[in-house]
C-alpha cells in the first residue's frame, strides 16, 4: 500500500475537487487495511466495519484540509487512530452502549437508524477456529490488548496497516528512532508473555508461508 | 540473547524487515541459510518467525462487499431539517421562543421572578417599619422651640465652668435651693 505514495496524494487532490472516482479508487485500496487496524483495536468486526465507514466519511469531508506535502497513509490512519481513541474513551464513559445503535439495520425502538444497509452484503463470516487454535487466538490478543496504546497502535500499523516505519512515526507523531523501539519493545513483550505457546503452539514457524 | 534487548539500532540488519514486511519464502529460506552458522542468531530468528506466524494466525474480517455503498449513503445523506426556512423576523421570534421553553431558561425565569417578589415583599415591610419608627419619632420628639438651642447645648463643655458654679450657686442661694 505504502510503495504508491504519490499516487494516493494526487488522487487525494482529485478528491478535494470532488472527484467520487478518484475517492472510489482510495476506498478500495485503503479499506481493507484501515479496518484490520481498527479491528485490532475494537475485536468486533460490525463495529470495526462502522468505524471504518465512519473513517471515509470523515475522509471526505475533511479532505479540504489534506496537504499533499502529507503522505496519504499519514492522513488516512491518524483519522482512523483517532477514531478509534474517541471510541476507546466513549466506551470507558458509557460502557453499555454500543457503537452504533444501527449497526444491525435499526435502533434499538426499530426507528430506521440511518445506517440501515439497503444493499446485499456479501461479507464473510470469519473461518471457524479449533478450540486450541480460539484460546491461543485470545492469548495473543489479551497480549496484545495489555501493551501500552503507543506500542500496540505501532505495532498494529504495522502488520495490518502496512505503513512503513516513517509513516507510522508520523502517525503517531514520534521520531524514526522511538517508532522502532516502540515496535522493538512490543514485540520482545509479546514474545516473553507467549514464550509458550510460541515454543509449543500450532505458531511454531515450520511453514515458511506463515512468515510475516 | 542479550543483544535483543539493547536498542533498535543494536540490532542485526535482518530483523528490522523480519518484523516490518512480509518476506517472502525465499526470503526466508535465504535468512535462515545465513544464520545457521550462529546459533544464537538463528534461534532468534526463528522466535520472531513464531510471533509473525501468531500474530497472522488471528483471524480478520474482510470488508463487506457494499461498504462503498454505506460510505457514500452516509456522504450524501442530506442533512436533517424538519421546517423550511422562515423570515428573518420570524428567526428571532421563534429563537426567542424556543429559548423560553428550554427547561433552564424556565428555571432561570422562575427563580427570577421569586427573586423580584421576595424583594418586593422585603421592600414593603421596610416601608411600614420606616413609618412606624418616624410616628414614634414625631410623637416623642421635643418641640421646635426646646430644639432651637440644640446645637448652642452641643457646644458646651461636658464640665461646667467656674463662672457657671457661681451663677448657679447665686442663683441657688436666692430661691433656698442647695
């Protein structure tokens, strides 16, 4: 995603002109990588879907604001990091409530919520997961979900945004060199929290496809 | 195993894209070549492919085939008014309106009002206090004639003087009076 910058910045331009094919093309580049980020950091994937319509939404109408001396991915991900710290908050304040009232069509008194999804939606469900394979699953996200929110959003924006260290320094608004140790210090965390399961898990690395 | 934990920039040039992109299995296969003759090295290697391997095992969503759709509902919805728009007059008229029935600015109203009835009934009682001091005031208070000298009593000493003893005695000495 991140080897095309100049080409996300100039469709970026068309779409301060009001150019919909131009914000089609981003979308379809950009929306699978913004909602695994988000996904890491709200483990439901109808919220996470929500937020990540709610990220484009603010795309555009924000995008009078975009520089093109900004990398895209810069712009697109500090918009989704802050959503998702604006959701985080709501939730610690109001625990109960959800996301999105509408998330499933209507609200909760079944008044239509303005979100209700009038199209086909061929989204597939997640693959079924063996019992031992869903708790090493919640091992690595409980992991995960303990580490400091600079150092799980770094890492996060790594693996799911696939930003490189300089775009995720600059989403994060730290230097090169903090941006690695963020990532450097996460993943030593990481590995001396699931130094078991990685030993003795179905993780083990014997398949090199499984790299990355 | 020490290096691992010193500073990024300590660490050996392979682990940065090990941590940072997708390799591919040549890749790989080309890493683990290299570091076979170091054990250490290659048994880190072989850590960080595991928490690659565990981190890609989680499974994530794919996004659902209308989102475009949802986005641009969501960009074009127009935005929600339910009166078209009335003269300007009618603007401040209503605003007024609708700021009088707002629940604080009733509240704000009535503690006024109780504030201004209060004080008036505060006022009143004032007056008739006022009043009833002056009548008692004009009722016990000396004639004009007796105030005519008030002040000239005012200005005399609080001892009387000698020449005052005098007078008095004389004056005491003819009508038999001590």
């Amino acid at each position: 995603m991140s080897e095309a910058p100049d080409a996300d910045a100039e469709l970026m331009l068309r779409v301060q002109r009001g150019d919909r094919e131009a914000f089609d093309l981003l979308m379809t580049r950009w929306q699978q990588p913004v909602l695994h980020f988000i996904f890491r950091t709200l483990p439901d994937a109808d919220e996470a879907e929500d937020l990540t319509q709610a990220v484009f939404v603010q795309l555009w109408r924000t995008a009078p604001r975009y520089q093109p001396s900004a990398r895209f991915s810069t712009f697109l991900f500090t918009i989704a990091r802050n959503l998702c710290l604006n959701e985080v908050r709501r939730r610690s304040r109001h625990p109960t409530q959800p996301l999105e009232a509408g998330a499933h069509g209507t609200d909760d008194d079944g008044a239509d919520s303005g979100r209700e999804r009038q199209y086909p939606d061929s989204r597939q469900a997640p693959a079924d997961l063996g019992i031992q394979q869903s708790e090493l699953v919640s091992k690595v996200d409980e992991a995960l979900s303990d580490l400091p929110e600079k150092q799980r959003t770094a890492l996060t924006l790594c693996r799911e945004g696939e930003l490189s260290y300089d775009e995720i320094a600059d989403v994060l608004g730290t230097s090169l060199q903090a941006t690695k140790s963020l990532i450097h210090r996460a993943r030593e965390t990481l590995k001396a929290r699931l130094k078991p399961y990685l030993k003795s898990g179905d993780w083990e690395a014997t398949s090199p496809s499984e790299h990355r | 195993m020490n290096a691992r934990m010193n500073s990024p920039d300590s660490n050996p040039d392979w682990l940065e894209p090990v941590q940072n992109r997708r390799l591919a299995d040549a890749e790989i296969a080309a890493l683990r070549a290299r570091l076979s003759a170091s054990p250490l090295e290659a048994r880190w290697l072989e850590e960080e492919l595991a928490l690659n391997a565990a981190l890609s095992a989680r499974p994530l969503p794919e996004i659902s085939g209308n989102f475009a759709a949802r986005v641009w509902s969501d960009i074009d919805r127009p935005a929600t008014t339910t009166r078209s728009e009335p003269a300007g007059w009618a603007i401040r008229l209503f605003g007024w309106w609708e700021a009088l029935r707002s629940g604080p600015v009733v509240a704000l109203g009535t503690v006024l009002v109780a504030a201004a009835l209060g004080w008036g009934q505060v006022s009143r009682h004032q007056q008739s206090v006022l009043a009833a001091n002056l009548s008692e005031i004009s009722r016990t208070a000396p004639d004009v004639e007796v105030l005519r000298d008030f002040e000239s009593i005012r200005a005399m000493a609080v001892k009387p003087e000698p020449g005052d003893l005098a007078l008095i005695a004389a004056l005491d000495g003819s009508s038999g009076v001590h």
